[in-house]
C-alpha cells in the first residue's frame, strides 16, 4: 500500500506537503469524485471486511467503491500518513421513516485538527448528503456548499449535522412522487459524540448491514458518486443524476429506469465500476432518499 498509487486512483496532482485546510480540501474531493459510495458487494456475493489492506485493494486496485466504513478509513489512513491529526469518530444516522436517530453506530467519519481547529471529513455518505468540503466544528454555523447548506448544533456534548436544500426541479413528472426523492427542505443526518473510535468498534456493525433483513443496505443496491456539478445515484434499476443549482436555488434531478442489460453497462460508463461477480439489483421502497 502507497500514497502514491492512491493518488493516481483519484487523480489528485497537488502537493502534499503542507498539512493545511486547502490541501486536505483538494485530496477530499478528489476522492469523493473518484470513488462511489457504494454496497455492490452484498448484492454480488462479495463479503466486506474491515481490513484495511483489504479496502485498499477493492478501492484503489479493483477500482471499486464502499460504504463509510471502507471509503473514511481509507482516508483516514491517508491523511495520517501525510501527517494530519486524524482520527475516527462514530455516528447514528438518522432514519426519516422511523423520526429518530438508529440506536446503532454505524457510521464512521474522520476528524481532522488543523492549526488547533477541528473538522469533520466525511466521504463515506453519498448522495445530496455527501458533504463537498471539510465542515468545520462549531455549533449553529451555517457552512454553504455545493449541495446545499450544512450545519452542526451541538447538544449536552452530542453534536448534530442537518443539511438544508434547495428546491428541486424534476422533468420526468413520473418521478415527482418517487420515494427516493426527498421531501424535507432540512432534513438530519446524523448525529455523534467526540469520544475517539476505532475500526475495531464497527465490526459488529458490518456484519449486521450485509446480513440483517432488517438493513437498509440489504434491502438496496446503491451506488452513488459525486461529480463536478452534483452527483449520480444508481438505486436498484433506477439511475438519478442530480445538477446543483441548475437554477437559482433549483436543483435538477433526472431519473431513468434502466432495463436489466443496462446496469453493469451504467456502471462501467458512469461510475467507472466493473464487478467481478453477477449483480442482482434490488430497491424495496422507504428509508433512503437522494
């Protein structure tokens, strides 16, 4: 395992000899532009391990993606080797079906402290959630991005982030109901405590995601990446491509139903995915929204 071979899988060419916000912004892009948010691995037969050296190769040498578990690892792993204070934290994500926040953490994200300030970089969420540049972290502050309006409260020592979006516009009317399409102009997204994390803390956690019926992640193929103007989804059979800010304040959100041919095919040509293994799409309705 070497930097080197990671950047040349994100494409990042910038330096990396300082250890400041702008460098670690660039690399965090680049990262979440090249490698998907994805679970592919359940729906093809493939087991996800935690293993670092294992989630080196699925990402950087396969060229596929993964879950936060996988993807913020891998970053975390490589802004310590630059040099970053980085270390993990644990999230519950919250659940719009249910009102409430998941009573198991299941998500990992990195913090990172520059100059005595503290960040959270997450690239291990996807869709309209997925945050383009490190958040800074302090309470009520309004952190606009390209996907929107982001922002921490912080609560008796537990901190939340919440995202606000702007308007949406859907041309395929047919979609106008979709269940993916979310409906909250401020919508939560997680929430979590300072406490540091380990690998070793999420072991349980995905194994219960690719096994439980109960999982969001067994009941939906997914996979999602960021681009330069806002990101595509491939849900199932249907494939969203989301333009920020198309409009003032209007977001475009293009959906297409894929025929069964059509998947592996989308997969190579927008997510730069090839599976070694057979996918068997699936997308049971409720608790995931783009």
């Amino acid at each position: 395992m070497n930097l080197e071979e990671y950047f040349a899988r994100t494409g990042y060419k910038g330096s990396t000899e300082k250890q400041d916000l702008e460098t670690l912004t660039d690399i965090f892009q680049h990262h979440i532009r090249a490698v998907p948010f994805e679970n592919l691995s359940i729906h093809c037969g493939e087991k996800i391990t935690l293993e670092l050296e294992h989630v080196y190769n699925k990402i950087v040498r396969r060229k596929r993606g993964g879950w936060c578990m996988e993807n913020n690892q891998l970053l975390g792993w490589v802004l310590k080797g630059l040099g970053y204070d980085a270390s993990f934290l644990g999230a519950y994500v919250f659940n719009p079906q249910q009102n409430a926040y998941a009573t198991l953490m299941t998500h990992l994200v990195v913090k990172v402290v520059i100059d005595g300030k503290a960040y959270i970089v997450d690239g291990g969420f996807g869709v309209s959630y997925q945050m383009w540049q490190p958040m800074e972290l302090v309470s009520g502050k309004e952190q606009p991005q390209a996907p929107g309006v982001f922002r921490f409260t912080e609560k008796n020592g537990v901190w939340y982030l919440e995202k606000m979006r702007r308007k949406q516009y859907i041309p395929n009317q047919s979609f106008c109901n979709s269940d993916l399409l979310e409906k909250k102009e401020c919508r939560k997204v997680y929430m979590f405590s300072l406490e540091p994390r380990t690998v070793e803390d999420f072991r349980f956690q995905c194994t219960y995601l690719q096994t439980s019926p109960d999982s969001l992640f067994t009941k939906k193929s997914i996979c999602t990446l960021q681009t330069t103007e806002g990101f595509r989804a491939l849900i199932g059979w249907t494939l969203t491509e989301t333009t920020y800010n198309y409009k003032e304040n209007m977001d475009l959100v293009e959906f297409v139903t894929l025929e069964d041919e059509e998947v592996e095919k989308t997969l190579k040509e927008k997510f730069n995915i090839t599976l070694e293994r057979k996918l068997v799409p699936i997308n049971v309705k409720g608790s995931y929204t783009i």
